[in-house]
C-alpha cells in the first residue's frame, strides 16, 4: 500500500534563510534525529555543495548526512537506509539523466511510496515533481522536449525564475486545460502531499495555462491549494 507522506520543496536562489527552512522542514517531518542521504546528480556531486547542505542539514537536526553518490557503489542502501533523501541542485535535465542511465527513478519512487521523506532543492525540486523542459538547440527558443521528472512530488513547479516564469509557462501551456504551475519565489518552501501544497515561508506564483497569467496563491500560513491531475 502506497503511503501519502509530504515532499518539501525549497526554492533556493539565496541562501540567506536556508538553515531555517531547513529547521522548520525537520520541525515538521517529526522525525528525532533523522538520517539524511544527499543526492548532488544535477551538480555532478559537487563537494562543496555537499559541504554546505550537510552543514545546514546537521545545524538543522540531522543525525547524519551521508553522501549516496549515484556514480558509486553503495549509493542505493544510503538511500534505504536514511530517514530522509535530500535531492541537491544544479542541472534539471543533466540529473535526470544520471538517475535514469544509473536505474535509480525506480527505486526513489519505490522508496517514496514506502514512506520515504524527500526534500529537493532549486533544480533538485524541479526533478522530485512531474515534468521539465530542455531545449536539444541553446540558439532555437521555440524547439524544446518535456521529458519526466521523479514524479515524486505531484506537482508541476519551476524555482527561483520570478518574476517572468518564462520556463513555467512554456511547460504549463503544453499541458491539458485545467493544469496549474507553482512558481516557488527566491527563498520560499513548499509542503507537498498527493495533490495539495502547502507554502512553508516565502511567497509563490501559480501560473494557470488558460491565460498563462499569474492567479493569487496562498502565501506562508495560508490555507493548502490543490492542483488538477494531468
């Protein structure tokens, strides 16, 4: 049986409040004293980013935050073995593609189902949700894919792009009529859980694909929103 536990989505774009996101995201799974594995695909496992996101996670309650490299051995029983999986940033579609050649999708989306606590930031949020954009030529703006993201968090989000969401409203304008995009602003968080966000901090943007305007949102403290099914 699947269970319904939430994903939390924190924008990045400044750092200035990521520790407190970060204590406030542990407030809320619950959990003493969680053990983390980090997953830095999308930065090509970067050390320093792996540095910094231990440290804020350990300043934020972790017990341990280990490093489940996908391009190492041992990566899939750090993930089985951790209370939480944090999902680092970098490239959307560079990551995607290390988690798929590496058979990873599967297992994460297992893991999920199970009951596993994910946590992504900026592009690592972009890969836990539905769906993402890449454009094969950099120089034709009018040629791109939608390829699958994790699918782990049912939402379809962009972070850190505000105010334009250029991005978002590409990908929302491509999907059938009633679908809704969430723009997570610079320094905001999201709790998702099925289809229903919850704004942690911070202020987001939903894009409808109708007009492919902005609609009002519920900003921190505000009362959950849902999102139609594909």
């Amino acid at each position: 049986m699947k269970k319904t536990v939430p994903d939390y989505l924190i924008a990045g774009g400044h750092w200035h409040n990521f520790d407190a996101i970060l204590h406030a995201i542990l407030k809320k799974t619950r959990l003493p004293a969680p053990k983390v594995a980090y997953i830095g695909a999308a930065n090509g496992e970067h050390k320093d980013f792996f540095r910094r996101t231990e440290k804020s996670l350990l300043l934020a309650g972790a017990a341990e935050v280990k490093h489940a490299r996908i391009d190492c051995s041992g990566w899939q029983r750090l993930c089985v073995e951790s209370d939480i999986i944090f999902v680092s940033g970098g490239d959307v579609f560079a990551g995607m593609e290390i988690l798929r050649r590496a058979q990873a999708v599967e297992l994460l989306r297992r893991l999920h189902s199970q009951g596993k606590i994910f946590i992504g930031v900026s592009a690592g949020s972009i890969m836990l949700a539905k769906q993402w954009l890449v454009w094969p030529d950099a120089h034709d703006e009018k040629k791109f894919r939608v390829f699958p993201c994790l699918g782990i968090a049912d939402v379809f989000c962009d972070t850190h792009d505000e105010p334009e969401w250029t991005e978002l409203k590409t990908l929302v304008a491509h999907l059938p009529p009633g679908n809704i995009g969430v723009g997570l602003r610079s320094g905001s968080a999201i709790a998702v859980t099925g289809g229903e966000v919850e704004v942690i901090t911070g202020k987001v943007d939903v894009i409808d694909n109708v007009s492919r305007g902005r609609l009002d949102a519920p900003q921190a403290g505000g009362k959950s929103c849902k999102f139609k099914e594909s």
